[in-house]
C-alpha cells in the first residue's frame, strides 16, 4: 500500500534531481530553486493524507 | 508479513540513498512516508492488543483504575519518539530534545491523577504509623 508512495517520492527527487543537474549546466542556475522548490511541494503533498490518516489512527487507536 | 515491511524498508533505504547526496528534503520527505506508512501497517495490531489489555484490566478491576491513562500515555510516547527520531535523523538534535521534553511533560501532566491516588495512600500510611 505504502509501496508505491516510496517509489513515486524516490521519482520525484531523482527527476528534481536530474532536472538541476540539467539546469545548472545550461546556464540557468535560477530555476533550479524553482524546481527544487516545486518537486518538494508535490513530494508533501504526496505524503500528506499518510500523515494525516495515521496521526487520526493513533487519536482514535489511543483515545489522545 | 514480517518479510514485506522488511521489503518495504530496503527499498525506502535505497530511496535514501539516491536522494541524500543532493536532494536532502526529499531524504526527509520519503523517510516520513516511509515512517508513516510503517506505523499505519502495524496499528491495527497495536489496537488488538491494546483492546486485550483494556478487556483484561476490565475483569481485574482493582480500585484505581488507571488503563485508561497507561494507554493514553503510551500514545502520546509513540508519538514522540516518531518525531523525535525524525528530528534526530535530520540532524536536528536541538529540537529532537526539547521535544522530548515536551512529550515527558506532557506524559506527566496525564499521570497527576496517579501521583495524587499515591498522595492518598502515602498519607493515609503514614497517618496510621503515628
């Protein structure tokens, strides 16, 4: 279940990755903070309703 | 069972690996996924067992009833070790320790009706002593 999520967040910092080393070479060393800043929002956003489900879990699993 | 979480956890560490050299936000990114999806596979056990133990403390009903708090308390410990192992793996041992101190405070204002049932039956003991 959580398998994919990995894998989807791993992709989407190699290709952040990438696309830095891309820009950097070609001179334009001003969107990789864009880019950098776009594939981590995706990344969050990604990762939320996991957070978010687990932490209602534990409230409901522990009565918090 | 046990073979697919270990499964999953190689492969979110080998996620790690290509992500921590330059990408360290999504280093942290994938290990809170990966944390959380953990947590959210082995929670419906954990309440099994945390319903077991409510039935049992149910039937040994002795006078102070203090499952409720024990459970709670666990809670709120599992949630601060999540987060206070995540603070340390991403370096920030500053915050991991205040919040582990926010979390034992927290743990200790939970267990003031504990102290105060053994307040009670210190002072009722010492009062028969004299």
């Amino acid at each position: 279940m959580e398998i994919d999520v990995i894998f989807k967040i791993a992709a989407v910092g190699i290709i952040v990755a990438v696309l830095n080393q891309i820009l950097s070479r070609s001179g334009r060393d001003e969107y990789t903070m864009i880019t950098t800043i776009a594939g981590l929002i995706i990344a969050l956003m990604m990762i939320l309703p996991y957070v978010s489900t687990l932490f209602s879990y534990i409230r409901s699993v522990f009565d918090l | 069972m046990i073979l697919k979480i270990a499964g999953a956890c190689l492969i979110a560490v080998l996620g790690f690996m290509l992500l921590k050299k330059d990408r360290a936000d999504f280093a942290f990114v994938l290990e809170v996924c990966t944390t959380a999806g953990l947590l959210l596979f082995i929670l419906p056990y954990m309440e099994n067992l945390i319903d077991l133990f409510l039935q049992v403390s149910d039937t040994v009903k002795i006078n102070f009833d203090f499952s409720e708090i024990l459970v709670k308390v666990c809670g709120i410990a599992l949630v601060a070790r999540l987060v206070c192992e995540l603070c340390k793996d991403a370096g920030e041992q500053a915050l991991a320790v205040k919040f582990e101190l926010a979390a034992k405070v927290l743990i200790l204002i939970n267990a003031v009706p504990v102290f105060k049932a053994l307040y009670g039956i210190l002072s009722a003991f010492v009062e028969n002593l004299l």
